[in-house]
C-alpha cells in the first residue's frame, strides 16, 4: 500500500477557505510552478497515472526548485486532486479537461485558497464573488464538498449510516501526517527521536502506539541518515497495528501472505527479534524484489520471499506456520488521504471484483495455519462488505468451521486520527 488529525472542525469546509500563503509565506507565484501542477494535473486526470509517482516525476524536472516551490507543487496538486469534483464544479469544466480547463480548476483553487491571481494570459477574467457564492452553495452538499463520485458517497453511507460516513470522509479529506515506525532491531524509539533531532527534525511519539513516531511539520525524512541507516520506515499509525495484533514470537513460523514491498513484513521480522522464519508470499515479483531492498537496509535477515506463480507456493505451507497475516487486496478507501485520486480511479465493479477475490485468499491462505496457531486479516479498507462481513462469511464456512473470533478492531480516521483500517 503507498501511505492531522481527525477532524475536530466544527464544519469540515472550514479549512477550505484557509489561505495557503500562511503555509507558504508571501511567496510569490512563479509561472513555471503552476505550469509544473497543470503538467502534473494533466498526467492524473487525463493519462491515469497515478498522483505520488506524478509528484515525484515533477518534482524532478528543475533541480533550481527550492523547497519551498517543491512544497507549492505538491500540495497544490494533491489538493485539487483531493477536491477535484468541487473545483470543476465550481470552474464549470467537465473531464476530459484541456489545459483551459485545468487552469480554470486551478484559478477556482487560488481564490478560494486568498491568493491573488497573476495576470497571465493563461488564466481567464474570474468572477471571485461568483466563485465564492458557488463555494457557499456546493459546500451544504457533502458530495460536492467532500469531492466523492455519487457511487462512493451512497454506497458508503449506506453501508456506515450518514453521521460516520459524513465524518469520516471529512477525515480522509485531510492532509496525512508523516508517522515513522522505529525499527526497534537497530535502535530505541528514544534514542530513534534524538538522532532525528541530531539531523533537524523534530518528532513526537504517539500515546497507545508502541514504536510510532509523528512529525509535527513535515520534512523530506528519506533524506536523513538515520533513514539510509534502516532505523525507521515511513508507515501509518493504523497500520502498525496490524502486525502487533498477530502476536508474534521469536522463533515462530509466520507467513505473510500478501507481503507486497514489505512494510508489515518488517515489522513483523522486528517483534520476532530477527528469530525463527518469516515467509513473505506475493503474486508480483518486483514487490518482492523492493521488500529485499528494504530488509537489507533494515538489518533483517529471516525473510524468505516466495512469489505465487502457481498454487503449489502456498499449498507446500498448509499446516505449518504459528502465525499467518492476511492483508488482503481492497478498495483502499481507509487510505485515501494518502492517494486522493483512488476516489477518482476506484470503479464500482472493482469493488464486487475485490470482493470476490478477499472471499478466495481468506479461505485459501487460512489453510496455512496449524492448529492452534492464530490469523489477522486486514484491510486498508473502511467498508463492511470488505472486513467484517468477509470475517462471518468464512467463519461460517467449511473452511473456518475451527477458527474462533478472537478480536476484531475497526479504525476510523475521524475516531483514531490516522488511516481508515479493518
């Protein structure tokens, strides 16, 4: 999975109307930024390519951007991404959007944000009053003011019932701090927080969460020596719950059966002190590929990856492993903080599709475990029909008949603070 808190906004649109120059000073707006977040606009929108790994490639095209300008491309996309319904309704432009229409989103976004238009060519006559009046309107309709597709926000309400789903869209609406995992092989998150000092970063850790951390303002943290030394990974508060309530021990047999880069995959290795067997299953081998990158730097030497080409990977495992995660594929709707354009990309027929699939693994890969041995399934998910739903279901069936409930946690973004899990 790529990776404030809740809301405590009295009305969610509230910081909406806040101006950025108080984020970004009195900078003065260079043609060459804006023209960076149309490009970038333009490749999410228009071409599908998703909005980290656009960021990233823009952020790359003049090596003369401070930080600074490097900042004001990135928020600035993410946030028109975040709130792309709102703004074309407002900019009255419909997908696909030409340039003209990415610089009118892009107008909408400045005036609402304070900002003072430039005189460009590019940018048409716009009617401030019109926009603000418009702003007024669309915000008393949570579709529009939380910039949701119709099928996401019925679907949603229906399944949470409107008061949580109407606060836990306003949640996922804000922008995701920067949460660290110690990787406590190395080093104490103690002593992890004064390194980081060392290096310029403040950080505080997070009360209920063992090996968090959390920066009050956000910094380039890959750059860090402490980074290039494996003694934190970048991970979500949420998310670091996961492994924990496996319940791991040193020496045990664990499988995590949908490792992908290996985040969880670390942190599991980490609870069990580097002792025993950790197997880390994926169908994509360049996953796996990215989580040996990452297990060297972090000191980990009991992972084995295994890539599922055949069925035969995970059936050698059946009967065999004291612990087994299950993270399973899903819509992704508890993280959308992080990528704002999953709410853009996500089509209703891939929810029935992953639907299907999460029925499938949960009853394959729970055949891993031995008796007595225990399963976390997890999703980065908010939905019922992905998580607690897919939990009875196989309770109820041949496969789970021997498997008890033991626990169940489902986290909400406008409750915990952090991303959406099951």
């Amino acid at each position: 999975q790529r990776q404030d808190l809740g809301c405590k906004l009295q009305k969610s649109n509230d910081f909406k109307t806040l101006p950025l120059r108080s984020y970004f000073g009195q900078m003065k707006l260079h043609r060459n930024l804006v023209f960076a977040v149309i490009d970038a606009l333009n490749l999410i929108f228009n071409e599908g390519e998703y909005a980290d790994k656009v960021v990233q490639k823009v952020l790359k095209l003049d090596k003369r951007w401070g930080s600074r300008d490097r900042g004001f491309i990135a928020e600035t996309t993410y946030e028109i991404v975040r709130y792309k319904r709102l703004y074309a309704e407002i900019a009255e432009v419909k997908a696909p959007f030409n340039r003209q229409d990415l610089f009118r989103m892009w107008a909408v976004w400045a005036v609402l944000k304070g900002i003072k238009l430039p005189d460009w060519k590019q940018i048409e006559p716009t009617p401030e009053r019109r926009i603000k009046g418009k702003f007024d309107e669309l915000s008393k309709i949570r579709k529009y003011r939380e910039a949701v597709p119709d099928w996401i926000d019925n679907i949603c309400a229906k399944a949470l019932g409107e008061k949580l789903w109407t606060a836990e869209i306003a949640a996922l609406n804000e922008k995701a701090e920067v949460i660290l995992r110690t990787n406590t092989l190395k080093i104490s998150k103690e002593k992890l927080r004064k390194a980081l000092l060392d290096e310029g970063i403040v950080t505080e850790p997070i009360k209920g969460y063992t090996s968090a951390l959390r920066l009050p303002e956000r910094a380039n943290v890959f750059q860090t020596e402490s980074f290039k030394k494996g003694y934190f990974e970048v991970q979500d508060a949420s998310s670091q719950l996961v492994a924990e309530l496996l319940d791991v021990k040193p020496g045990q047999r664990v499988v995590d059966t949908c490792a992908g880069a290996g985040g969880k995959t670390l942190q599991l290795a980490a609870l069990m002190q580097n002792k025993g067997q950790l197997i880390a299953l994926d169908i994509y081998g360049s996953k796996l590929k990215e989580l040996k990158r990452r297990a060297r730097r972090n000191g980990v030497h009991n992972v084995e990856p295994r890539e599922i080409d055949s069925t035969k990977v995970f059936k050698k495992l059946y009967g065999s492993a004291d612990r087994v995660l299950i993270d399973a594929p899903c819509t992704g709707l508890g993280v959308i903080r992080r990528n704002p354009d999953t709410k853009w990309k996500l089509q209703p027929e891939f929810l029935e599709k992953i639907v299907k699939v999460q029925h499938d693994i949960i009853r394959s890969y729970s055949k891993i475990v031995k008796p007595g041995g225990k399963i976390v399934y997890a999703t980065c998910s908010i939905l019922p029909q992905e998580n607690n739903d897919q939990v009875v279901s196989f309770l109820a069936s041949e496969e789970g008949a021997t498997f008890t409930l033991v626990e169940e946690k489902k986290i909400y973004a406008s409750k915990s603070g952090y991303d959406g899990f099951y």
